[in-house]
C-alpha cells in the first residue's frame, strides 16, 4: 500500500522546540490514526434493516422469553452479495402480526436491503431461536433451517426467489426447543446432514416453579418490593440434541442413537462443527447450559464418541460446569490446529480453549487476556474473525444479561451491554499469543449498549472485509460495518465441491506465502444460533500473493492452486481449479 502523507506534515514547524514539539503530537496523532484505521460503523437504519425482535415478553416471565434470536448471512438468490435472515419470536398469546414472522432481506448491491419476506414464502410464524443454511440437495442454491420452541422448519430454496417448506416431507420437524444448529457432512458422502441441538424440556402448560430464580428475590435498591426475575436453567430437565442423516432422495433419517450422540442431559445452546484432530473428517462441539458440553469425536465409521472430559473442554480450569452459550472453531495461534472459544454467562469469562494438537485442550482464557474483561458479563454470540487483516485471527464477544431488571437484584451490572471486540496481539514474552481489548478504540458501533444475542460475519458490502451482525433481544439489529479493513491484503474464497457437497462444508484451506501459514475451514452454523458468511476470509497483511493454497475436501481430495494475487473474491471447484469469470 501506497504510503500517504499526513496533513498536518505540511504545516510542521521548521524551529527546534516548535519543531520538537510538533514532531511530538505528530507521533501521537500517527498513533492514534493507526489504532483508528478500522472502525465498526453502526450501520443498520442506513442499509435499511427495519427488523425488530419480539420475545413475547409478558408479566408471567415464561423462561424462552430471556433467549432471543439468531441471524443468518446467506446469498439465497446467487447474486454474490449476502442476504440477511433474521429469527424471530412472537407473543406466546394471542394472534401472531405479519412483523412477527421471520424476516428475508435482500441485498441491493449497493448498501443496502430490501424486505422480500412476503413474496419469498419463508416468514416462519413458530417461535424461531436459530437458523443456518446449506445447500442440502446439491442443486445450486442455499436452503434454509429454522429452529423453533415448537415444530422447526426447513424451507427447499426453489431458485426463483421463493422457498417451499418441506419439513413434513424431509421429517425433521422436532417440536422441542430446538436451538444451535448446523449443517455439515459427517459420514463424507456428499450431503450436508443437520445437527440440532436441543436445550430444555421446558412448557408454557405446565411451568417450572420458579425455585432456583438467577437471583435473590429483592435487593437494597428494591427495597420490601418483591421483584420477579426468570427462572433459573436448573429448574428444567435436559434434551437430547438430534442428528440427522441425509437420505438423498429429499428426507433425513434421524440416526441420533446409532450415532452415539444421544444425551438427555444436557442443555445445548450454541454448536459448531471442525476438524478438531486433523484427521480428515468433522467433529463437533457443543456448548450446554450448567451442563457439560459435549466433543464428538468423529470416528469415520459413522458413530462419534464424546470425549469432552478427556480432551479437557467439558468443563472449565475448575472442573465446573459452565453456562456455555455460542461456539466457534478457529486456530487462533496458527499452529494448525483448530481451538475452541466458548462465550459464558456473567462470573465465568469467555472461555478460549487451546488446542494443544495431541487430543487435548488447554484454557488459556486468562492468560490470553479475555477472561478478565469479560468476567462481569453475559457472552452470547461469538467468533474468531480476522477485521484488521493482519494474518491473525482475532475475537468478537456479543453481550447482554438475561435480566431484564437484573440491575433491581445487582447494582453492578446492566440488562443492556456493550460488546467486545479483542485484537490478536501474536506472541507475549511468555510465547502465549495475547489478545488486547480494542472495544473502545475501533469505532462508534461498539460502544451501542443492547441485550445482543445471536452473532453473524461476513463482507455484505464485497468490500473486502469482515462485518458483524448482531440481533438484540426484543430489540432492533446491529450491522457494525467494517470501515478499513480491507486497508490490509485479503483473500476470499467460495468453495463448490463435486462429489463432496456443492457448498464445500468440511473443507479446509490452507494459505502459504513464505513462512507464513493460515488455515481456515467452511463453515455452516456456528457462535449462537447463526449462520455466517459461507466464504472463507484470509487476511494477508503486507502480502500482496498467496504463494500457494491447499484445499482439502471433504471427499479426501487435494487441490493445489498457486500465485493467487491478493485483494480477490475466488471460487473454486473441487477438481477443477479458479472458476472463470470470477
């Protein structure tokens, strides 16, 4: 990059202490431009986004009204520029409004988005808590799943802009209190399977007495009142998570038993799905609520074996349970090796697990210099995403409290919460790589104060670098764009597999210029409830080449591409190379 004078140069004293002086605030301005290069603009009534959450909130604090919703970034009508879903929620009595019913945008191209909710058939009335998007039968364009407390829902994208809903017929239609969910190949045939989690059994007709509420009931600031908070998750008994294969023929054959990923125990919220051992097939974490979380190990025969406790990422460094709430894989440290980031509830941290590359995790929250800022309040979403470019992968926390009048029972914390932007500060003295709270000092969007839930990233401006999506609870959304990102090199990669699956979930690219080694995996549905951005994002920093990129398929195969110049959105087919045109 070009390097540009600063303005202020022109004026610079030619006198020795004048001139000190002014080389002195020069410095200082310098650095602070540099600390400003990138900054998260709120940018959602400008892009038109008029969505608003609705949790159904009533006097009688029925628990799912704490949740709130996740959000999806997908490209449902192939046009290169994402789209967004948003889930939502609706009064639990009484008639459901059209505003009620999940919401479909549709990016212009140009910034901005339009409603086509109505006209696209995908308005799910349920009340929904996560979604994500696949490409489930191979055709092309991405469908979409819904998980709701109730029936949840798969919507067949039929290529013209319109979705048909063929829950019935694809038989996965659970009418528990579906949550995190993912699509992702786990036997390698192909086709995306789907894995729910599932969190509590948990009925408006037959409540929970709230005897174990999340706090005291009445405070000093309360005085004698008495105040109604909402139940604790220990009130209610577990769910089983599901696991669905897919058939091929349009149905899913539920194979949560035979798999081995049957558990009544435990209370999912957040899931995601990597290569956590490098063995070349998808494993998959779960993040339960005051339970343990869960690590199936995928054992390429078509079963899994949890072996969370073992690895270390059950429980926290002191052997307690956690309420463990979004999930994401991603090798923070750059050893080739995904870790494990865990956003938990208010006194737990955010918990970052280090994947040591021998089957186990270390937790390196405190040391990594997250744990602490993030101690005082309640995670949600998540994720690793590189904003700065710089070759590293850095963190985004989503936070709010659960309470909506927690302040009532404790004066030290709000219903409403910033959230947490952390930059990847690479190797300490210790050789432990250390993160830096940036919250404060990457732009105005992070300093919005909401009850944020679900969390999604992706570039829908094709700008070329990482925004974030945030959904608030009984609230409007959060688009943070990313202004300066792309300052720094990058690299975008959409992936088509044939005969692994068309959107090349499970695929792993390596990126390699000199010394320097990033890899990166496909995702589907990850951090709370939500699908992000399905193309993989490299920054490059300085680099203006990428020497040479691996890939990895889910079939097994390996391609190889070479001298790929920076600053590019690539597709590439499983087989075939760099699609033309692109």
């Amino acid at each position: 990059m070009k390097p540009v004078p600063h303005p202020l140069s022109a004026s610079l004293p030619r006198s020795g202490s004048a001139r000190l002086g002014w080389l002195l605030f020069l410095v200082f301005a310098l650095s602070a431009q540099a600390e400003e290069d990138v900054a998260f603009i709120d940018a959602t009534e400008s892009a038109g986004l008029d969505f608003r959450h609705v949790n159904g909130f009533s006097e009688k604090r029925h628990y799912i009204e704490t949740m709130g919703p996740g959000c999806a970034f997908v490209d449902f009508d192939g046009d290169g520029f994402l789209d967004i879903y948003f889930v939502n929620g609706h009064p639990l009595e009484g008639d459901i409004a059209e505003e009620e019913t999940n919401r479909l945008y549709r990016n212009k191209g140009n910034g901005t988005f339009t409603d086509v909710t109505r006209d696209s058939g995908i308005g799910d009335a349920g009340y929904g808590v996560g979604v994500t998007g696949g490409d489930i039968d191979n055709d092309g364009d991405v469908d979409i799943f819904v998980t709701n407390y109730g029936p949840n829902v798969l919507y067949r994208n039929e290529g013209d802009g319109r979705f048909i809903d063929i829950t019935e017929s694809a038989g996965v239609g659970d009418d528990r209190w579906g949550v995190g969910c993912s699509f992702l190949d786990y036997d390698s045939d192909g086709l995306l399977d789907l894995y729910v989690a599932n969190y509590v059994d948990f009925s408006l007709d037959t409540p929970k007495e709230n005897t174990v509420p999340y706090m005291p009931r009445g405070s000093r600031e309360a005085g004698t009142r008495q105040v109604t908070g909402y139940p604790h998750p220990d009130n209610y008994q577990g769910s089983a998570d599901l696991l669905y294969r897919n058939r091929g023929d349009g149905r899913f054959a539920d194979v949560t038993h035979q798999a081995g990923v049957y558990n009544p125990e435990g209370k999912g919220m957040g899931m995601a799905s990597g290569d956590y051992d490098n063995d070349g097939d998808v494993d998959i974490y779960v993040g339960n609520d005051l339970t343990p979380n869960f690590l199936y190990q995928n054992e390429g025969d078509g079963t899994f074996t949890d072996v969370a406790l073992l690895a270390g990422v059950a429980y926290n460094e002191d052997g307690k349970m956690e309420s463990s709430m979004g999930v994401d894989f991603g090798d923070y440290d750059g050893d080739g090796f995904l870790d494990l980031l865990v956003p938990n509830f208010q006194g737990e941290a955010c918990t970052l697990y280090h994947n040591l590359g021998n089957g186990f995790f270390n937790n390196e929250s405190v040391i990594s210099g997250i744990g602490l800022p993030t101690r005082p309040f309640v995670g949600w979403g998540g994720g690793f995403l590189d904003y700065d470019h710089d070759g590293d992968l850095d963190i985004f926390i989503a936070t709010g409290h659960v309470l909506d009048n927690v302040e009532l029972f404790d004066s030290r914390t709000s219903y409403e919460q910033a959230n947490f932007l952390f930059r990847n500060e690479g190797e300490d003295d210790r050789g432990k790589i250390s993160f830096d709270d940036v919250s404060k000092e990457a732009g105005s969007g992070l300093a919005i104060e909401k009850a944020s839930r679900g969390t999604a990233f992706g570039d829908y401006d094709n700008d070329g670098d990482v925004d974030v999506l945030v959904v608030n609870c009984n609230d409007t959304p959060t688009l943070l764009r990313n202004d300066g990102g792309n300052r720094s090199h990058w690299l975008q990669v959409k992936t088509e597999g044939e005969p692994s699956n068309r959107d090349g979930v499970g695929a792993r690219i390596k990126v390699i210029s000199g010394d320097w080694v990033q890899i990166r995996e496909v995702k589907s549905g990850s951090s709370l409830y939500s699908q992000s951005d399905s193309r993989v994002d490299f920054g490059l920093g300085s680099k203006v080449t990428v020497e040479r990129m691996e890939i990895r398929w889910p079939s097994g195969r390996i391609d190889t591409l070479v001298n790929l110049p920076a600053d590019q959105s690539l597709t590439i087919r499983e087989g075939t190379g760099l699609v033309e045109g692109d």
